[in-house]
C-alpha cells in the first residue's frame, strides 16, 4: 500500500490474519509451526523491541539514488566473490543504506524472522533468507564481516543464524492462540521451501518455481561464483541443508497479475484469457520480462504496447493478444535462463520441474516444454507451503525424505515439446 509516496506493506494485517488462522486450527492443537514469507525485506527493532518504521515493500524506488554510493563502499565484482548474490536493486544490502533508521536500529529482523519474533518473543536470523540480503558469505554460510563493515553497518544489527529445522522458540502465551506450541525454523526464504518440495527423482534436474515471480534454475551443492555468472546475473542463494539455488529472478506472473488488475478482472477471469490467448498466434510479439519498466506496479498493459511499439514489432491490441505475448515471453524467459543455468553450472538438465501457483497454468507450462525443448513436470502447486511442512516433520523424525513422498503423493501434469524448439532460436534474439 502506497502512502506519501512510499510504498509499504501491511504487515500488521498479514500478522492479524496469521493469528486468526492459528484461532481457526481445528482441535486447537499444532505440533510444530514454521514461518515463510517473501526474501530481502525486513524490519528494525529499537532496544525496546519495538518496530522502529513500518517495512517498506521491495517494489519501493527508494534504493535508486544509493546504489552507485554502496558500489563504491564494495565493487560489484568484490559483492559477488563474497555474496553470490544477482543484482536486483531490492537487496537488502541497498535498502539499508536507503534506510535513515539502520543507523539508529538495534536490530534488523527479516520478515519471516519478524514474524516469528512477535509469536514468540525470540530473534534469530534463518539462514535461506538471509542469503538474499546481500550480507552473507556465500562459501561460508555465515554474516559476511567484510561487506556489513565495508558498509558501515553494525554488526550486532544482524541476528545469529539459524537454520531449518532448528527450534525457535514457542507461542507466547499473551497471543491468546495456542500458546506454548513450538516454533521451528523452516526455508524461511519461500522459494528455498518451494524448491525443497521438488518432486525431482534423479540429479539432472532443473526447477521453475512459479508465482508472482519465475525463480528458474538449478540446484548444486557449492556455489558457482564466476566472472560469466555474474555477467549473467545468476544468484547463489542458500537452500534446505545447504544446497545451493543457482539460478536468475524472471519477472514472471506479476505482468499477468497488474494486467488484470487494470483490466478489473480477478484470477477467477483468468482461465477462460488464457483460452483465449491459446487461439493467439505464437511469437508475434514478445517483450524482456525482466525490463525495469515491467517492476513498478501499476498499468501492465500500456508498458507492454509500448514496448511492442518502441521494438518494432506488432502491437497486441486485445487482452487475449496481451496474455499471449507475455506467456510467451515468459516461456522464452525461462529457455534463457535454464540455458544459462546449465551452461555455467555444468550440470545437464533432463527435465524442468515447474512448481506453485504457475505450474497449474497449462499454457505456460506447454510453451515452457516447447521452448526449451525439454519435457516439463507441473506440480504442486503449493510447494511452499509442503517444503515448509516437510523440514517441521523432518525436525520431528515423521519423514527422512521429502521429495520422493512429494512425487508419490502430489498431482503432476506432464508436457512434451509439442514440436522443434526452432522458433524459439530466433525469438530469443529479439529479446537482445
Ligand atoms: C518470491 C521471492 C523471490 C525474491 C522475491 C522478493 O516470492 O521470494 O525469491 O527474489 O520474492 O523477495
């Protein structure tokens, strides 16, 4: 929500609703509760404990006047031997020094760490996502003394990591709900919890995890952290047990999501749009989802005919030719980057596993198999939220495994490339 020019995010309403939810819980008994949200964004406690501003929503243009001061402080290529991290202007590392409060702040709670600070009265920094801040060391997997003192920040800003699975702390009994049930730190970083619930059944595998953005990559055990990988803005980010999550952000379903916001439609107007941008000729026009024109909220899709326009190429007109052109470009999105993921990490890919809210839009999902020639697994569709369960009954000794129970259990589709990936070689090129 956007006031005096700053856009926030409601995070007293998303704490309400979680303590509802909790109220809701039939039996009123939980074994084990674990915390996912969103990465890089946070908020500041004073010595009080109290929450010093209201969290400012990464999609917020606050960081464009600090990058080129952090920069300075830290090259690029130094932040990348050290963080692994991808350039997204949103790193935590830019908003604090966008932020007046870190100064003053006693100490900086991401998210999902806040959250679980206001159940139960305990900090702690959990390690997936505090591998996006941009202040963790990549080999070592602890806070990255170098870049926190090369930015002039205090180190005992930052909590002491922990990792999923590892206990952290119980209900409070002020809540009101549940009170004493423990808390268990899970792939606090919500992709880190969907790609542990990739039903994957071999090695060579690569994941979509697929939402408001596409998280397309691999998964190693050591970080890769070259010169052609950061040239290719692909990110090292920590996963469940230390894997390593290589792979790039794709702007990925937002372009739908504000199309239909601005069409006044809602996700239930979607299914029969995607029809329709199935009768679409493919590839006639395509845009770079990952343009910074594409990340503010706000009209869709006038910046897509612009950008159609500004290119060349013909203009979609009707919201079907809208969602066709952006379906596409997300499927030829994805072909770059698995691409990409395979060629610097060495690893062979033999099927894609596309996972969330995504893998159940059959369209993107065809396309996908298409464009990268590769047969495509669709499912589940809440691998979040089973990624987050699977490391609470692991810490439980319920299950050893969780991806071989995901593949037994959950609903998969599957899609072969309907035809040669050909039109897609020169589709690529007019995304530069
Ligand atoms: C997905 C996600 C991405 C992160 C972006 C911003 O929900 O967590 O992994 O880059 O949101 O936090």
């Amino acid at each position: 929500m956007r006031a005096a020019g700053t856009l926030y995010w409601d995070v007293l309403g998303l704490y309400r609703d979680i303590l509802d939810g909790l109220a809701r819980i039939p039996g009123g008994r939980l074994d084990s509760l674990g915390v996912d949200t969103w990465a890089v964004d946070y908020g500041l406690l004073g010595p009080d404990g109290r929450l010093l501003g209201n969290p400012v929503h990464y999609r917020d243009d606050r960081t464009a006047s600090v990058i080129s001061d952090v920069h300075a402080k830290v090259s690029p290529e130094r932040l990348y031997a050290l963080n692994g991290l991808q350039f997204l202007p949103f790193n935590t590392l830019y908003q604090l020094a966008a932020d007046p409060l870190a100064d003053t702040a006693e100490a900086l709670l991401l998210m999902p760490d806040l959250i679980s600070y206001w159940l139960t009265g305990e900090r702690g920094a959990e390690r997936t996502n505090a591998s996006t801040t941009g202040l963790y060391d990549a080999a070592t997997g602890e806070w990255s003394r170098e870049i926190v003192e090369a930015l002039g920040l205090r180190p005992e800003l930052l909590p002491a990591l922990r990792s999923p699975g590892d206990p952290a702390g119980r209900l409070l009994p002020d809540l009101g709900v549940l009170p004493g049930t423990p808390v268990t730190a899970v792939g606090s970083h919500d992709t880190a919890s969907a790609i542990a619930a990739v039903p994957a059944t071999g090695p060579n595998f690569a994941y979509i995890s697929c939402g408001t953005w596409s998280l397309a990559g691999v998964e190693l055990s050591e970080p890769v952290l070259t010169d052609a990988g950061r040239a290719a803005n692909f990110t090292n980010e920590t996963g469940v047990d230390g894997t390593v999550r290589y792979l790039r952000n794709i702007m990925g379903l937002w372009l739908l999501q504000e199309s239909l916001r601005t069409w006044n439609l809602g996700t239930a107007d979607l299914p029969a749009l995607l029809d329709a941008a199935a009768d679409v000729p493919a590839l006639r026009s395509v845009i770079d989802p990952d343009h910074p024109d594409f990340f503010p909220p706000g009209d869709m899709p006038s910046r897509i005919t612009a950008f159609c326009e500004r290119t060349g190429q013909p203009v979609p007109a009707s919201p079907a030719e809208i969602v066709r052109c952006v379906v596409d470009s997300l499927a030829l999105g994805h072909r770059k980057a698995l691409r990409q993921a395979s060629a610097l990490s060495g690893l062979p890919i033999e099927v894609v596993h596309i996972v969330g809210g995504g893998s159940g839009n059959a369209l993107l999902c065809q396309l996908t198999a298409d464009a990268t020639g590769l047969p495509v697994t669709a499912g589940p569709t809440e691998a979040t939220a089973l990624g987050n369960i699977g490391v609470q009954a692991r810490a439980q000794g319920l299950l050893t495994d969780l991806r071989p129970l995901i593949a037994a259990t959950q609903p998969l589709r599957h899609y072969t490339p309907a035809g040669p990936s050909t039109p897609w070689d020169g589709a690529e090129s007019r995304l530069g």
